[in-house]
C-alpha cells in the first residue's frame, strides 16, 4: 500500500510536467515538497523499513514521471520550452535520457529520503 500511494507522485508530477510544464526551479520546488510531504507519511506510518520503502517507492515513482514524459514527449516539448536546448537529437535518445535521469534520480532521492525518515523514527523512539 505504501508503494502505491507514495509512487502516485510521479504520475502526478509526470502529468504536471507535461501537460502543463514547469520551469526548473518551481519542478525543483515541486519535488522537494512532495517530498518533504513522503517524510510526513513515513513518520505518521511508522515505516518499519523506510530506507527501502522510499528507495522503491521513489524509484516507481521516477519510471512513472519519466514514461509520462516519454509517452506523451511532444507535448512536453511544447509545454517545456525553456528546456529546448535539451530537444536536440532523436526522440529516443531523448526517451532513453529521460527515463535514465528519472530513475536514477529517483533512487538516489528515495535512498536519502528513507535514510531522513530512519533517523527521525529513531529519534522519536528514543
């Protein structure tokens, strides 16, 4: 259940993103929040293996913005245009980069924040 609910971000972003657009720094902003909010979630839940739990979830969560991308590539492009200089090449090279970015940024976000919510459980119960 935490998997799914957790991973439901990056649908939502990938959605956000794509058929609306969003500069860097206001993507960045987004991220950061749905994040802190995953922190929020592991703590109300009590997670009992939040490193793996994140790293999972967040990973899921990365596949998914990045295949919503990918799937629906031109309207991100038309919604995206202060990113045009990234356009340039195949599709699917970019289909390639944007599922790799996605992914792994995913990961390495989701080991940091399950690692947050490990120390903050460990705080509470101590």
């Amino acid at each position: 259940m935490h998997l799914t609910v957790l991973a439901l971000t990056g649908i939502a972003m990938g959605c956000l993103t794509t058929f609306v657009g969003l500069p860097g720094q206001t993507e960045l902003a987004a991220w950061v929040g749905a994040y802190v909010l995953w922190v929020a979630y592991g703590l109300r839940f009590s997670l009992t293996t939040p490193i793996r739990t994140m790293a999972v979830a967040s990973t899921l969560s990365g596949l998914l913005h990045g295949s919503i991308q990918v799937l629906f590539l031109e309207s991100y492009k038309q919604n995206n245009p202060w990113y045009a200089e990234y356009f340039i090449g195949q599709s699917q090279n970019l289909a390639i980069q944007f599922l790799g970015q996605a992914i792994l940024c995913g990961l390495g976000i989701g080991l940091l924040v399950g690692l947050l919510t490990r120390v903050l459980l460990k705080r509470r119960t101590a």
